[in-house]
C-alpha cells in the first residue's frame, strides 16, 4: 500500500447506475482521500448504497469508473477489492458463531496468503473483539444476540481485516436512540484510533456531523456538494443541502433583491434587509430568491423586528426555560428562538427580527446558493 | 451516560428474570372433559384405528407359519410367532432386490438433489430474461404421466445397452426427480438472505467458495427435506423398474415384492407382509425424520449453528 497524506484512496469518476426506471446514481464524481472518514449523507432512496455498493464491487456501473488505488477496477469481483463493509441489517452469518463471523474475513485464500509471519486469527480476532467490548461474546451463537449487539460483532468483521477502504451503510440506523448516541461517541474514538478510509453512509445529519472529516450529500444519484462539516453548514451549496444540515431545520423565506438590495417579499411594502454581497452594481436586480435563516438565527424579542410577520402557531419552551416560536408567515411556517422571558400567545401578530449576516441566499428556481446579505448596508438602506 | 448504557448491553443475558416470570400465580386450568372433546377423541381414535389396523396385520401375518396361514385365515393374534417368513425374504431378496433399491434411491437422490440445488440457485440468483419461463418449463416436465412415456424411455435405454441394469434406474430417477428438487430447493434458496452471500464476496471469497460456504450450510434444511421425500419416490417407483429391469437382475424391492403376489403357489401371504414391511420400515423412518426436521426446521436450518 503506498501511503502519503494526498493519496487517493477511492474514487468515482462520472459513474452511474441505473435500476429499472430509477437512477440510482448519476454521474457521481467523488475522491475518497486516504486515512479520511468520508460521510455519504441524504435521504432514504438517495443512492447511498448504490454508491457503497459500487466500491465494494456488489454493482457494476453502467458508465464512468470505479478507481481504487489508482487502478480502474470495474471488472474486478467484490472478492478482490479488498474493501471491508457493514450492511444495513448487519448480514452475520447465521451458522457460524460470533467468533468465526468475526474471522471469516481472515480465513479467505487471499488473506491467508497475505498473512504470512503476520498476527495470528486468534490475536486478532480478539483484539478487534476488545476493542468492540464483545470479547466474552465470541462463543455465542449470533440468534443470541441483541441488536446493539450484532451491530457490534457486524462492525467487527468489517474492521477485522486490512482493507483498502471500510464502507458502512447505516450502522447505526437501527439502533434506539440512547445506544445509537453511544455508539456514535465510541465510533469517532474507533474512527480516530484506526486511522483507516472510511467511507459512512447515513442519512443522520448529526451522524454525519460528528463522524465525517468530510461529507457529501447526495439527492436523487446526484452528488450535491462534498465539503468539510462546518463548509456544509455554513456555505451549503444549495437549498437541500441547507435543509439538511441543522437542526430545526433551516426557515425558507420568500424575497427578491432589486438594486442590489435583498427584500422580503411578503412584507407589505418589502421590507428590506441589507445589501446583497455579490451584486456587481447598484442597479443589480434577480428574480424571487429564497433567503435561508436557521431557526437561531430569527428571533423574537417582544418588539419590532426585521418586518417578517407572522401568526403564532405554537410555542415550545425547554426545560431550561429557553425557546421557539412557530409563526406561519407568507412564506409559511417560521421557526425563531425567543430572546424574551415574555412568551407569546397562540394566534398572536409577531414581528421576527432575522439576523441579515447570518442569512443565506438562494435562487428560487435552481435552489443554488447565491450569496449573503452584506452586514450593516440595510441601515443605510432604509 | 455512554457507558453504562453500553455495559448493560454488553453483558451476558440473564436468564434468572424469564425464571420468576415462569412461575407465575398462573396454575393451568385442567382440560375439562366437555361431550365436545370426548366425541373428538372418539373420532380420533377410530381414525387412528383404521389408519394402523392394516399395519398390525401385516405384522400379525408376517409372524405366523404359512400353514397357519392357509388353514386358519386371518386372525387377531397369531397362533405362534415365528421369524421365518423374514428370515426367508431376506436370504432371497436382500441380493440383489434390496441392495438394488438402496443403491438406486440413494445415488439418484444424491444427484438430483445436487444438480436441483445448483439448478435453483442458478434461477434464484441470477436474473435472465424469460428466467419464470425456463422454471415453469423444467417443472412441467414432472406434470407429464410417465406411462405416457414408457414404452419410448424402453427403447431408448435398450438401444444404449443400459436394459436391466441399476445405471438405467439411477439415471431415470434422477431425470424424474429433479425438477421436483429444483423447485423444492428454490424456496429454499430464496429464504437465504442474499446479503448474507454479498457479505462473504466483499470478505474475500469467490462467488462457488461462497455457495459452498454460507448458501449450503443454510439449506441444510431444505436439502435434507427435499431428499427424503426424493429418496422415498425413487424407493417406492415400480413402473420403470417393471419395465426396464428384471426380477433377480436389476430388479428393486418393489418388484420383488410383485413376484411375490403372483408366484405359482398362490399368494404367499407371509413372506409378502414380511417383505412389505421391511420395504415400509424406511419410509417410516424418514418420513419420521422429515416431521422432526419440520417441527425443529427454523432453528436447525437458518438460525442455529
């Protein structure tokens, strides 16, 4: 394996796959560097497992390629990838004891002839199991297990053996909430200390936060953006992605920028709310555009605010005494944080202020980032 | 937080919980004797009556003397028991008769359930245009009535020289046969998750060490299914063997069995029910094994080492 900091692991060039009426990938480029935990993120139905499947070589692109380690592998089997990959319901073989599912990986013909001098089955198998926690697991069979568990022992005999890259396809999906927590903490301390290529589909954003050095959201086969976790949240490419990184999800309110200004749409004259940061000239005008603003960043404090008026829909108040408020505007519901103690009544007119800085514009059509609102250029606006 | 949540889940299971709740305040109320119920069991009782009165005869009968036999008739319970009529088909028919019916029914199982297994995995998992069609056609091969064929097959395995001999049977039997293999197995192929099989390509192994490895394993069930029921055809099949092969020759069980009914001296009652009962008893026996594989099949097969 040759080895330096820019090497590229894995890569997809332009590949595609079509399933019946479905494409479920559509010329996706991608390039997995070596050592990096790559985050495939999206929906149910996005082409995440097609993309894994893909690598693993259990699909054949109908075109573009799949490169691993510089070499063009689409005709290779799955067998001689060399890729290590969980499957979404952990797939343990059922006659085999956890011990021999973890070692199957290490009893395949080549990986017997590459384990020459190299640390036995037994040494191995136990040290994965250890670092697993399911050592005194090992002689069970696997329809004694529970489901925390399985994904263990599955994780297990993805990691096991020296592979090229690890593909896991929503290995915590199926956990409930409190072990998937767990897991995530405990499989970033895995991800750190192994220092192996992963590639990690989910479709979790706070999963896809956490673990990925970098992530690549991905809609319909179409990789959308492929950034490092504080780019995707705060330079989303697009809309989608937006809506996908954060949460409560991001507010989407209507507005236009005319003379270079960015406006509210729904607010009786068009309130506006600065300038717009990549208008050329003064007289720079663009159709509708949908100004996004996370729920912490519109907020509520009693008073006037950005000219955003809305009806008060719901009210939710943590423990901690903070909260939001649900207001349906022109442009539908809106989430803001309360600043005040003071809270509003269900049905109540509010007027949210939007932090203008914070704010990220989008072209209504395409749904494509266009730019943001330059700060402190609404005051000399009005 | 993290790991006490993850300890517990760590841990051997306990099984002193399930213990306390199974001695429960629940005491099982007794089965009453409703005029329901009795009248159930009186009909099963005379059901099971008529199903093993036959078999208990046959038994009666293959014990007593073949003089018994012809002066006194059929009785309840034999006069005398004796073990000659056993003993006197076993040294006539054991070679070839017996032998010949052992041989057949078990290479012929062994080949059709292999090439049925191998046939099913191959319309399961591997997609092909007109892949129903080439299943229903194999299937429909077995809907033919194989006296419809007789007299061609007969001619056939004469002019390739195979008449009366056991390769012609097992070959027979085979073709017969595995269509219903293939399309018994195929269920079962389908049960096996295919993940399980994609899991093992990615782990290094190529697609037949695969089958051999995990697909097989987990059809033990179904393969030992499937044989006892193919064995149990080609054990009880009389028309090829009456017309391909001869009594002493490559003749099976069944045939023998039919010499028996028409020998010169009359119905030779004894020695009849001596031999139908030792060409039963291995029926019996898998047919018992199937019901125990049945009743224990889930855990035996796909989940349990």
């Amino acid at each position: 394996m040759t080895a330096s900091a820019a090497t590229l692991t894995v890569e997809l060039r332009n590949a595609s796959k079509r399933f019946g009426k479905i494409q479920a990938l559509d010329e996706a480029n991608l390039a997995v560097r070596e050592g990096e935990c790559l985050v495939i993120a999206g929906p149910s139905g996005a082409g995440k497992t097609t993309l894994l499947r893909l690598v693993a070589g259990l699909e054949k692109p109908d075109s573009g390629d799949v490169v691993i380690e510089g070499r063009t592998v689409n005709k290779d089997g799955a067998w001689v990838r060399r890729t290590g990959m969980t499957f979404e319901n952990y797939a343990l073989y059922p006659h085999l004891t956890v011990r021999d599912n973890i070692a199957f990986p290490l009893r395949s013909k080549a990986a017997r002839n590459s384990a020459n001098g190299k640390e036995s089955e037994e040494s191995r198998v136990r040290r994965i199991a250890e670092m697993l926690r399911i050592e005194e697991l090992l002689d069970r069979q696997t329809d004694q297990l529970s489901g925390g568990q399985r994904q263990r022992v599955s994780l297990a005999r993805c990691l096991v053996r020296e592979a090229v890259v690890f593909l896991l396809d929503e290995p915590l999906a199926h956990l409930d909430a409190k072990l998937r927590l767990a897991m995530r903490t405990e499989f970033k301390r895995m991800v750190s200390k192994l220092n192996a290529t992963m590639i990690y589909a989910t479709h979790d954003y706070r999963e896809a936060m956490a673990l990925g050095d970098r992530i690549a959201v991905i809609q319909e086969g179409q990789i959308i953006q492929v950034d490092t976790p504080k780019r995707i949240f705060d330079q989303p490419a697009s809309l989608l992605v937006a809506r996908f990184a954060g949460h409560p999800p991001i507010n989407t309110i209507e507005g236009s920028i005319e003379g270079g200004l960015v406006r509210l749409s729904d607010a009786g004259e068009g309130a506006v709310l600065g300038a717009y940061s990549a208008a050329d000239d003064v007289n720079f005008s663009h159709g509708p555009v949908i100004i996004g603003v996370r729920p912490m960043d519109c907020t509520w404090d009693g008073g006037a605010g950005s000219g955003l008026e809305g009806i008060v829909r719901a009210v939710k108040v943590r423990q901690d005494n903070t909260g939001t408020v649900l207001a349906e505007t022109g442009s539908g519901l809106v989430e803001a944080t309360l600043a005040t103690s003071a809270r509003p009544q269900f049905g109540d007119r509010i007027d949210i202020r939007i932090e203008e800085d914070r704010s990220l514009i989008f072209d209504k059509e395409s749904e494509r980032l266009l730019g943001r609102i330059v700060p402190g250029a609404s005051k000399g606006a009005h | 937080m993290t790991t006490s949540s993850l300890e517990e889940n760590v841990g051997p299971a306990t099984s002193e919980t399930r213990s306390t709740v199974a001695i429960g305040d629940f005491s099982q109320e007794k089965a009453k004797w409703t005029v329901g119920r009795m009248l159930a069991h009186l009909v099963l009782v005379i059901f099971a009556f008529v199903i093993l009165f036959p078999f208990y005869w046959m038994l009666v009968t293959s014990v007593r003397p073949q003089t018994a036999i012809s002066t006194a008739g059929a009785v309840l319970w034999p006069e005398e028991i004796t073990f000659f009529n056993y003993e006197q088909v076993i040294a006539a028919h054991l070679y070839p008769a017996i032998m010949n019916s052992f041989v057949a029914g078990i290479v012929s199982t062994i080949l059709a359930v292999a090439l049925g297994t191998l046939a099913a995995y191959g319309l399961e998992r591997y997609r092909f245009r007109g892949r129903e069609d080439v299943a229903f056609f194999i299937l429909s091969q077995r809907m033919m009535p194989p006296i419809a064929i007789a007299i061609p097959i007969l001619l056939i395995i004469r002019s390739i020289g195979l008449a009366d001999s056991l390769l012609a049977l097992i070959l027979l039997y085979t073709v017969f046969n595995l269509p219903l293999a293939m399309w018994i197995m195929r269920s079962f192929v389908r049960s096996v998750p295919v993940e399980l099989e994609e899991a093992a390509l990615v782990d290094g192994y190529r697609p037949f060490t695969v089958f051999m490895k995990i697909t097989v394993p987990l059809l033990r069930v179904g393969v030992a299914v499937t044989a006892i029921f193919i064995f149990i055809f080609a054990w009880n099949e009389f028309l090829f063997a009456l017309i391909i092969t001869t009594h002493g020759g490559a003749g099976t069980l069944p045939l023998a069995l039919a010499t028996l009914a028409g020998s010169p001296w009359g119905i030779e009652w004894g020695p009849m029910m001596a031999l139908s009962l030792i060409a039963i008893l291995p029926v019996l026996l898998l047919y018992a094994t199937v019901v125990l594989f049945l009743s224990r099949g889930v855990n035996l097969g796909g989940v349990r080492g």
